[in-house]
C-alpha cells in the first residue's frame, strides 16, 4: 500500500533521479489551492525545471493561473540553467482545462509541460487500507439487502449541481435507496434552486427541463441522510462510507467530482465500491470507466448497459444512469441477492487487483514514465544560458 505522508519527498527524489537539483513546489494542507498553501523542497540549483505539483484538485485554467502566475514570479530565478520551464504534475490524464492552461503560458513564454497520472489511486491506497482488515465487509453472495442502491451527494453548488439532476432523476425511487443530499450545499451555501438556475448558462440545460427537475425536487423531504440525520453530510474522502448501509445496499451510484466537461479524471470515490465489494455505476465524464477499465478493473455489461459511458452529451448521460438505476429498483430484493452471487467473482477481483501491491506500482511507474519525457524535451529544448 501507500503512504502519503511521504508523497510529495517521493516525488523530489524520483525526479532527481532523472535530473539532479530538482524543486518540488506543492499545496499543504490537502485539498488547498491557493499561494498562502504553497510549499516547496528541493534545491532548485540543477538543470532542471522547476515541478509544480497540482494534483489533489481538478485544473481551471482561470482559477488557477493566479496560483501559478505566483510561483512563476517567486521561482523563476531558482531554475537554475533552464529559463521559464516548469513541469505540472497533475491528475487529468486528457483534460481541455489544462490544454488551455498550458496553451495560455506558452503564449507567454513559458514553458508549462505537462505530467498526469492517477494520483487518487494512491490516495485511496493510503485512506482505505485499513478495509481489507475489516471484518464487517461480507461476501457479496451472502449479504441480505434492504436497499436497492447508495449514493452520495455532499456538495451540490457550482460544478456539482449536476448531483441536483441526479437526485431528481431518481425522485420516483428515492424510498428504495440510501441517499444523501441537502437543499442546501454545504460549501457553496446555494439553496439547490438557485445552484440549478444560476448554472444555466455554464452548462447549457434548457427551460424546460430546469423546471421539471425543480418540480422534482420540491416533492422530496429534506434532508436526505444515510448516517447521520442532523447538521451537514460530512466529508467523507478518507473512509468508504458507512458500513452497514454499504451492506445492505446493491448498487453504488459514484458522484465523481467532475461530470460536465472533456476530462479524464477520477477520485477515490470510484474505489469506493470496490473496497466494498459492490457494483457500481460511474456518474462522471464520459469514457471515465473505461479509463477505470485501463487501469485492470472490470465493470458491469455483462448485466446492464454501460454504453452510457461513452454518452458525450452529460444530461442525456444522467438520464442514462438514471435508466440503470430505475431498472434495477424494479427488481425484488431476492432477484438482487441472487445477482450479487453471479457478481462475485468479478467484485473478488476488483477488491484484489485495488489491494494488489502491483497496481499502487502501476501507477507509479505511470507517474515515473510521464515525468520523463518532458524532462528529456527540457533537456534537448534548452541548452546552458
């Protein structure tokens, strides 16, 4: 397994293994975006750009050129024989957000290279290893179920407010499920009304459609809660989630943190599941399971249509999921039962190859083989001032 204490020193020396006197520069604590959050080791002195890692958060090309215009400013004198070279280490394998960050500082002059790599993975290595210690996570063959799915939905505003569409596509369905969600979005304090008319523009939904999705919402009894039922959903990053409602639920619906826009990215909410040793449907960018898929993971066409994957336009994709989930309420809780045991071999897998120290080395090498090229480009693209 992983651990993230350590992280970001392991990022400094593989670097340095590649180029000696690298300078790491990142954000402390986690999950922090802004200048007062920077920290940085290393010595800076080598023939080497200056590494800026950004991966504990999804790139914004306008949010997040004040942070970088402010390292570029305060480190530019410390990259020693390269000039205006930098390398972003970030967590977005394809992402149009960062081709514009990068496309925005070449007109400048600088030189922002590019990095990715599946940096929750080892998150989720590091928060849930404790799980496959726990002996409350049962075989999926012998689970007695109550629920027909699970999904949880903290923040709702900006961004997210498509978790707002989700909740309300499944209004018919809300009793046969553990859901959490508020009227009112902890972190961005919108009521969901005005998260869903004031993101109109940004994600193009049309009149009609906000209107029966208000519609929707307005008949649900709020707040939804799965384990706790006063005060604000907490954050629940570093834990999968409770655990008797994990068990005696079928179905995993994954609210990742990006949905909208053309992005390859996912968090450790994907793995959620799989510790758990549930099936999932995946509400997030289009082609996200098949990136989860690259990565030795199996999914489940064998009993539903994942096609909804590769659904580029993101209602039409909500709707999508929403069919699956409604499909599978229509079931009986014995029918479930009995598919959890057709499932199990594949949700065994999944709980092996997550805990299997080969895959934590995936994505290492992954980061390793990535940094390498752009440190080689540097090389042959700058020669000594």
């Amino acid at each position: 397994m992983y651990n993230l204490d350590s992280h970001y020193e392991n990022i400094l020396h593989l670097a340095n293994s590649i180029i000696a006197g690298c300078k790491v520069i990142y954000l402390h604590p986690f999950g922090a975006t802004q200048p007062e959050n920077v920290e940085n080791i290393g010595t800076g002195d080598g023939f080497a750009p200056v590494i800026i890692v950004y991966d504990q958060e999804p790139l914004n090309c306008v949010y997040n050129s004040y942070l970088i215009d402010h390292i570029i400013d305060n480190f530019r004198d410390q990259i020693g024989n390269v000039k205006d070279v930098f390398l972003l280490i970030n967590t977005e394998k394809h992402s149009i957000e960062k081709r514009k960050l990068i496309e925005k500082y070449f007109a400048r002059g600088v030189d922002l290279m590019d990095c990715s790599y599946f940096f929750h993975a080892l998150c989720a290595s590091d928060w849930y290893r404790g799980y496959r210690y726990d002996q409350r996570i049962t075989s999926p063959s012998g689970r007695k179920l109550t629920k027909k799915f699970i999904t949880f939905n903290r923040i709702t505003g900006n961004s997210r407010v498509y978790r707002s569409l989700l909740v309300a596509e499944l209004a018919d369905v809300i009793d046969q499920g553990y859901v959490s969600y508020s009227d009112r979005c902890p972190v961005h304090n919108e009521f969901y009304t005005d998260a869903i008319y004031n993101n109109k523009k940004n994600y193009n939904y049309d009149h009609l459609y906000i209107e029966e999705v208000v519609n929707k919402l307005n008949n649900i009894s709020f707040p939804l809660r799965i384990d706790t039922h006063e005060g604000d959903i907490p954050n629940g990053s570093y834990s999968i989630g409770p655990m008797q409602e994990l068990m005696s639920s079928f179905l995993h619906v994954v609210t990742e943190t990006m949905f909208w826009d053309e992005r390859t990215h996912l968090t450790e909410k994907i793995f959620k599941p799989i510790v758990a040793k549930q099936p999932f449907v995946l509400v997030g960018c289009a082609n996200n399971l098949e990136y989860l898929k690259s990565y030795g993971f199996k999914t489940f066409d064998r009993w539903w249509d994942e096609s909804y994957d590769t659904i580029t336009d993101p209602i039409q994709r909500i709707k999508a999921v929403g069919k699956i989930i409604k499909d599978i309420c229509n079931k009986p809780i014995n029918e479930l039962e009995k598919l959890l045991t057709e499932m199990e071999e594949v949700l065994d897998f999944n709980y092996n190859r997550f805990y299997d120290p080969r895959f934590v080395k995936s994505v290492w090498n992954e980061l390793e083989e990535n940094m390498k090229r752009p440190f080689s480009q540097a090389i042959s693209n700058h020669q000594p001032i």
